[in-house]
C-alpha cells in the first residue's frame, strides 16, 4: 500500500510567505533579518497548530542564508530539542557544552527548543547564563502553548512573539486551495464547518480535512461534514428559524427533540443559535456583512433571511438566548429550560407586538 502524507506535513510552509494567520509575526521577523537586528533568544507562544514550530524552522533557515549563499545546506547549523522528553538539567548542560563550538558551515547555530515549558526548574536554572550571554554565532527559538509556565527571569531574556488563534475564514480560504490544488468537489459551507470546529489552529483542521475527504470520498458537502462531526450546519439553523419566524412551537419543539435523538450538545446548539441570529442582526447592514465568520455565498443567503426581521425584534432575540445560556448550567432540567427558551423565541413580537415580560 502507498504511504500516504497528511495534509499538515504535505502542506507545512516553507517560507513566511506561506504562514497562514501569522502576517504581523513574519513581517516583524523578516524586517529584523534584513537590518540585522534579530535577537538572539526569541520566545513563540500561542495556541497548538498556528505555525510556531512552521516559523521557527523557517527562521532557522533564513538565518544562515541571509549571511551566506542563499542555496547553501544549513541543516547540520539546526538544532531541534523536544523539552517534553529532554527536560532535566543533564540535557540543557549538553546544550550549553555544545553551544561554545561555532559552526563548520554558515555563521551561526540555532537551537528549536520545543514545549519549552515542560523543562524542570532546575533546568530553566541551568541554562539562563548562557540564554542570556549566549555566543554571537548561536540564536535559541523557544517555542511553547504555555507562557505562563515559562518562569520570568526566562522571558526577561527573551524577546517574545504571541501567536495568534487563525481566524475561521483565514483557514476557509487555506482549505479551499488544497481542495483545488488536490481536485476534490466541495461546497464552501463544508470547508466552514471544519474551519470552525478546528477552533483556530490549522494543524487540526488539516487533520479533519482529511478525514471528511475520506469520510466522503472525495465530495465534500455541508450536509455529510456536519453528520460526521456532529455539529449543525446553517441550513439547520435556518429550518429552525423558519419555524421560529412562523410561531411554530409543535414544530420548533419536534427539531430540536431530532437534535437531541442525533446527540447534539444542548448548549453547543444554543451557543450556534445564538450565533445565528447575531448574522442575522449583522446582515441588516452592509457595514456589519464582514463580521461575519461565514462563506460569501450564506452571507448572501443571511441577507435575503433577515429582510423581513426587524432589528429589534434580533436584539429581543439575542437577548433571551443569552438570558437561557447564563442559566443553562444552573439549571437542573435543562431540557425544559431549553424547551422554554424556544417557545419563547417563537412567542416574541407574535402579531408584530412584542410580547409583555420579554
């Protein structure tokens, strides 16, 4: 069988140009290597899967190729420790051993200290005279997901870079390019879904690209991605307003039980229809159509759906889901909580008049 190569590793960026998310990090890199002023210890902290590892490497690379020949091999210059599994002080005193010798090739040595914050204290202790006097020819990148764990006399010496979570049309936009680079059929709605439940980091929703391509054989739709990863696409919170909209509390009450049969988080899909009205409310304006997270072809469709909605009637709206969200987890039956929430959704402005108590 041939091996096959994820997504992740397949498509991991070679230059900063390629870093997805991350513009105001690379940029502020590639500045302080063309006018010579790159610290020599920098600290990448931030979420799992936005690309610290991705730019520490290609820093890494550039270092020696902005000094020397720009197609010269610079690998045996790079130096990459996982802390996880190298975190006691014999594994930094190697470090601070080998840091004296300069390199063979190229002018310096950059050491990738990986989850940084797995190292012991002891080890931190050991290897702060050499972060912050190291040798000119070396430069340490110290990347972790938990600055807080980093002691301070660490990040004193540092010069830090916080990354960033990647916004869900960022990784839309990223998603599609693969889909086409690889032929795949797909709906725009699909690559939204798994944009949003990879919750910022790119590296997992390249894993769930993935597996929705195989799950689906190559035809990536709305309908089929949101079954295999149990969330609810726009169209079901469509039906449901529609319901609303038309005070169809039987109806109302029947979806949401088909929900729940599914095994639909309760408060994801209140979370989700919450978030639906707030496009809704967005919608009404042009100005507000960009805060929307979503493909411009629902942007269009939100549109055309709230034409008849007033806004105050969306603020009513918000606001009494809003209200059941706070009380959700105080409640002891959350069904019926829910339950009473949706009726009163389908209850508000009845006739064009907003109900008394709402």
């Amino acid at each position: 069988m041939k091996s096959f190569v994820v997504s992740a590793l397949k498509y991991r960026p070679t230059s900063f140009e390629e870093v997805v998310g991350q513009e105001s990090i690379t940029k502020t890199l590639q500045n302080s290597l063309d006018s010579n002023q790159l610290a020599q210890a920098l600290l990448f902290c931030g979420p799992r899967g936005v690309g610290k590892t991705s730019c520490a490497r290609i820093l890494a690379k550039k270092i020696n190729s902005a000094t020397t020949a720009e197609d010269g091999d610079y690998s045996f210059n790079i130096f990459e420790l996982d802390a996880a599994s190298n975190n006691s002080v014999e594994d930094i005193r190697k470090i601070n051993d080998q840091v004296r010798i300069p390199p063979q090739v190229g002018s310096h040595k950059i050491y990738i200290i990986d989850e940084a914050h797995m190292l012991s204290a002891n080890a931190f202790n050991a290897f702060l005279k050499t972060l912050e006097e190291p040798p000119k020819h070396v430069i340490f990148i110290l990347a972790t997901t938990e600055k807080n764990k980093i002691i301070p006399t660490v990040l004193s010496r540092c010069q830090v870079y916080d990354f960033k979570r990647i916004a869900v049309q960022d990784i839309q936009k990223y998603l599609e390019k693969i889909a086409i680079d690889r032929g795949l059929v797909f709906e725009e709605n699909a690559l939204y879904l798994i944009a949003q439940k990879a919750e910022g980091a790119l590296r997992d929703a390249l894993s769930i690209f993935d597996r929705m391509v195989s799950f689906t054989q190559g035809n990536l739709s709305a309908v089929a991605v949101a079954e295999n990863l149990n969330v609810l696409d726009y169209q079901t919170y469509a039906n449901l307003g529609e319901m609303i909209f038309k005070n169809d509390i039987p109806g109302i009450l029947t979806a949401y039980d088909g929900l729940l049969q599914r095994g639909i988080d309760s408060l994801e899909f209140l979370s989700g229809l919450g978030g639906h009205f707030r496009n809704l409310m967005l919608a009404k304006d042009p100005s507000t159509l960009n805060l929307m997270e979503v493909g411009s072809s629902i942007k269009e469709t939100y549109s055309k759906d709230t034409t008849s909605l007033s806004p105050s009637y969306l603020l009513d709206a918000i606001s009494l889901i809003n209200q059941c969200e706070i009380g959700y987890k105080n409640c002891k039956n959350r069904r019926v909580h829910l339950e009473l929430c949706l009726m009163q959704l389908a209850s508000l402005h009845f006739n064009g008049e907003k109900k008394k108590g709402t």
